[in-house]
C-alpha cells in the first residue's frame, strides 16, 4: 500500500494545499508569547511585569562602600539624598539599599571580595566617577563641602558649557557635579577643545617626595625611647615635651635612620613593624630581650641572604632584626631601618603609593596567586617594605611623616589617588607647611614641605668646615654658628622691647600659622636672635644674655625707660669690663658690658 500511487487531486485544491503548506509551522513561538502576554494584560487583575521596572533608567549606578550606613548618611547631608530602600543582615549589616538623588537612583553594596565588590578604599581609588547636573552647583558644593567632602577641582566655568568641578567624598568615590550654563554644537565644541588644547601649558614637575619617617604614637613614650637605647643603642637627637613633661615630639636615631615618637594623648597608640638591620643580628636580637622584648622568632639564615630574628618591644612594636650576608651588613638600597607593612590587598596598596606619592616599586616577589610575598617601594631616599597580611602577620597601620616639595600638590594627588583627609595643608609653627591624608589600606601620611622662612633658615646653614665659622644669605643676614632662640608669649612685645632697649633691627617678622604663630629674627649690633610663639605645649623659655655695647651707662638706661628692671647698676668689674644688669618684662637677664681697662 505504501508504494501504490497517490489519487488524482483535483486541480481546484491545489491553492488551498499550499496555504496550508505555508502555515504548517505557525503560530510561530515568539508570537504565541506575546499573544499570551498581551491577554493577560487585558485580563482584569491578571499581574503585569514590566522589562524594566517602574523608576529605573536602563543603567543604574552601583556604589561598592566599606561603610555603607555611613555613606548613606552623608549622602543625605551632603547631596539631599533619600533613602528608598535598605535591606540588612540581622546583625544590621547592609546586603543592599537604594538612594535617589534628583531624579536619578543609584544602588548601594556593600565591600565583599569574595563577591568581586571592591571599593575605592581597596582598590586605591576609584575608576568611575559618577556625574551630577544640579540646579545650582555653587552651592550643592558648598553644602557638600560642609558635609565633609573635599574639592579636588574648584567650581568653574568650563568650555563646554556647563558651571563644575570635581568632589572627593570621604569613601573614596568621585563626583563631577555641574550645572549646565549653554548649549554648545558639535562644531563649536569641536573648535573649543582645539583652542582649549593649545592654551593648556606643559604640567608641572611631579611634586617629589624626599624621605619617609615613621612616627611611634605610644603610651609611655620616655620609656620607649629608653628601650630603643638599651636594645639598639639609639641616640635621642631631639625631644619637646609638653607642660606635664609628656613627650610631644622626639627624634631618636638608629644608624643612619631617624624614627619619630611622642606621646598618644589625642590619638591612639599605633604600634607598627621596622626592619632594623645591624652588623650583628644574634646580639642585637639578645640585648633587646634583656631590655624587655618578646621573642618573636630566633635568628636564622634565611634564602634571600639576611640573618634575621624578630622581637616585640613592650609598646607593640615589632622588630624584623636582621644581617645582610654580603659586603655591607646593610642591603645596597636600604637602610639601618626600613617601614614594613602587612596590608590586605598589597598590589592595590603599591598602586597607590605610585599614583598619590610618585613612589618606585624596585622589587617584588609574588605568589602564584598573585599575592605579593615581598616588596621594596621606594619614596625619595626612602624605601617602604610590605609583604600581603597572612597568619600571624596582620596588618599594622602606620604613622608616616612624609617629606615633598610641594604639600598641596602631593595632598591633591593623594585624595584623587583614593586617599581620605585628615587635615588640609596649612603652615606650622613648626615650619612645615603640613596636611594629613589616610591611604586605602588605614595609613596615615602626614606631609611636610619646610615654610619659605625655614627654608631660608635652612639654606644659611653651614655646608662645610670651611663656612662653619659664619654665613651670609642673599640678603646679607649675617648668623653665626650658634643663634639664641626664645619661646615667648608675644612676640610683638619682645620685639618692641628689643628695638626700645638695645636697637634691635628687626630682619624677618612673620605672624600666622596654625595654631597662631609668630616668628621673629633680629639683629644686634652684629649678632642675631631668634624667637617664636610659645604654642600649646610649649612652655615660654627665659635666657641671660651678654650684650657688648661702647656705653654701658647710656645702654643700662635706655633699657630702663624701655621697661626693663634694674638687678644691678652699671660697675666696674675685676675682669676689667664695666658692666649692668637688667631684666626684661620676660624674665631674660641682660648683661650690659664694655671693656674698661686692660687687665694685667
């Protein structure tokens, strides 16, 4: 039967056999769904899904934050955010959360490696800044700023038609916020960017780095630099204490390193670890035990050439002690110590020192999983080591002290770098132009350029033997090898008395600072004499002075009507000088002298 030839069609049913060939394979799948969908949309209470749901454009912004709750605050103050959703953890956690602001919803996650959510505080930096038009830029910024955002780019008129600037917010994350001014067409625009191109000057030098100091924020700081004594033979070169004899700032020298410790009143202690290299690790490991350290690994040979131990001091600090097995017990590029840091997510750490301080990466060993076992980066004469925070090596936050030749330039960088700030550049009495940024990884890098008035100080001092005796700067200042410095309560006033009594030329005269500050040089005949503002913690200091005049009597008087007091009436003295006593409204002593006779 199967091969027994068809009947005969007839002819007239030709055309409708091929309009059912043709529609053999409909409806067609795709048409039966939207069929389907469209008459539930028409079916009363039937639920409708939108592809996109209702309030959401196509794209939507995510911000990855370490501190999400925090964040959404200071959206909320600094930008009129609000808050649409939140979902958390029972422990209050966020898991996730929405915020509008203006017309515009952004989402909120929270920082979860394991996720590959990573934010601007791991990362060292943020890769995608969000763009905010606002009705009034001027002050949307102005109310950001007072939030607690930084301004990296001022507001401005740009040249393609809108009033912005760029803000840093204090979770890392970047916004271009403006307020659009003009349209411009494409031709315009196009003609814009060649002359804005051609105005644009080649760019500064790269501020520089010079040294990194490591700064030793302790409880009991007097006592930690006897231990740094006793265990590594370190030599105290400075210390200022505060009115209860609290160590406010000191510098203790190790080889050919200085570290820097004071007293944790208004901040907390942040022990850290060093690497101290010695002519001999085995004894310097033994006399910081009998001093009070805790072992922390016995010396041994190790595969990169060091003879190393490990001790912690009775402050928390950790000591990598260490003999380079060569030439020098020092390695060539290093020095008696080096920082060592433990930081999660070392390779993004690295990052960031090169983009915020110039800094160098000369070494790096890595793991096959690409986390870094050991890095040297070097900033300026400086070199700061890190290895990846693993087992009993934890991440220790550091205090640094950063030494550039530009602090504002060098603290722009940092915050764009991904850097939060801790205070802005401003002067010091100290004479340091300084500012404080915090580096993703919990840092903190406090940066110094010396104030022109140091500087200047700076440059008259000797360079060599043969110009120890005296120098003269540019302007003919004449200072010896050694200039009395007074702290006082007012400068103003010692100037005035200074210049009433005894003549005095006043050279440099600079008031400001913060705290307030002023500072003073003067000149006496050919001697000068410097003085500063005895800021808080600082205790106003009295001196005695010998003062060789041609008049005693004459020079005892003008002191008088200047408001000195009388300790002893011009006299003859049996050295042969004739001599005076006054004391002024400080408590400096001034002896008034001139040679009377020669003395056999």
């Amino acid at each position: 039967m199967t091969n027994a030839p068809l009947p005969p069609i007839d002819p007239q049913l030709t055309p409708l056999l091929q309009i059912a060939a043709d529609l053999r394979d409909l409806p067609r799948a795709d048409f039966k769904a939207r069929l389907k969908a469209d008459l539930q949309r028409r079916v009363p209470g039937a639920p409708t899904v939108k592809p996109i749901p209702a309030g959401y454009h196509t794209a939507t912004p995510c911000l990855v934050l370490r501190d999400p709750v925090g964040a959404i605050e200071f959206y909320k103050r600094a930008f009129g955010a609000t808050e649409l959703m939140r979902f958390a953890d029972p422990n209050g956690q966020i898991l996730h959360a929405e915020i509008a602001v203006g017309d515009s919803r952004i989402a909120i996650a929270p920082e979860v490696p394991e996720w590959g959510n990573l934010g601007p505080q791991a990362l060292g930096g943020s890769a995608v800044p969000i763009q905010l038009y606002v009705e009034d830029v001027d002050a949307f910024a102005q109310r950001a700023v007072g939030a607690g955002a930084t301004v990296l780019i001022p507001i401005a008129d740009q040249f393609y038609g809108d009033r912005a600037g760029r803000l840093a917010d204090p979770f890392g994350h970047i916004w271009i916020v403006g307020t659009h001014k003009e349209d411009v067409s494409t031709e315009e625009m196009r003609r814009r960017v060649e002359a804005w191109t051609h105005e644009q000057v080649a760019e500064p030098p790269v501020a520089r780095a010079y040294r990194v100091e490591p700064h030793l924020p302790v409880e009991g700081a007097s006592r930690l630099i006897d231990f740094l004594q006793h265990a590594f033979g370190a030599e105290e070169t400075s210390r200022h204490t505060r009115p209860d004899g609290s160590v406010a700032h000191a510098e203790v020298r190790i080889g050919d390193s200085v570290i820097t410790i004071g007293e944790a009143l208004e901040v907390k202690p942040a022990p850290t670890a060093l690497h101290l290299y010695v002519p001999d690790a085995d004894a310097s490991y033994a006399r910081a035990l009998r001093a009070g350290a805790t072992s922390v690994q016995e010396p041994a040979d190790q595969h990169y050439g060091d003879r190393e131990a490990g001790v912690q001091d009775p402050f928390g600090n950790r000591w990598y002690i260490s003999t380079h097995q060569g030439e020098s017990y020092i390695p060539e590029g290093l020095h008696s110590i080096s920082s060592y840091l433990h930081p999660h997510g070392a390779p993004q750490l690295i990052d960031f020192l090169k983009r915020a301080f110039g800094a160098e990466e000369v070494f790096r060993a890595q793991a096959p999983d690409g986390s870094v076992v050991h890095a040297k980066i070097r900033l300026g004469e400086s070199v700061v080591e890190m290895g990846e925070a693993h087992g009993p090596y934890q991440p220790m936050p550091t205090v640094y002290h950063l030494y550039v030749d530009d602090t504002d330039a060098v603290y722009r960088r940092a915050l764009a770098a991904g850097a939060v700030s801790l205070s802005e550049p401003a002067d010091q009495p100290w004479g340091y132009r300084n500012a404080g940024v915090r580096d993703p990884a919990g840092n903190q890098w406090w940066v110094n350029t010396p104030t022109k008035s140091r500087a200047r100080k700076e440059r008259r001092a000797p360079e060599s033997a043969a110009s120890a005796a005296r120098t003269t700067d540019e302007a003919g200042v004449n200072f010896h090898t050694i200039t009395p410095f007074l702290q006082v309560r007012d400068v103003g006033e010692t100037v005035t008395f200074l210049k009433a009594a005894f003549g005095a030329e006043v050279i440099v005269f600079e008031r400001g600072g913060d705290p307030p500050h002023d500072h003073a040089d003067l000149r006496i005949g050919d001697s000068m004499i410097m003085m500063g503002e005895a800021i808080p913690g600082y205790t106003p200091t009295t001196s005695a002075f010998y003062l060789s005049v041609a008049d005693v009597d004459a020079a005892y008087a003008r002191a008088l009507r200047a408001g000195a007091t009388s300790q002893q009436p011009p006299k003859e003295m049996p050295w042969g000088h004739r001599m005076a006593h006054v004391k002024d409204a400080l408590g400096n002593s001034w002896f008034i002298a001139a040679r009377e006779k020669k003395v056999d």
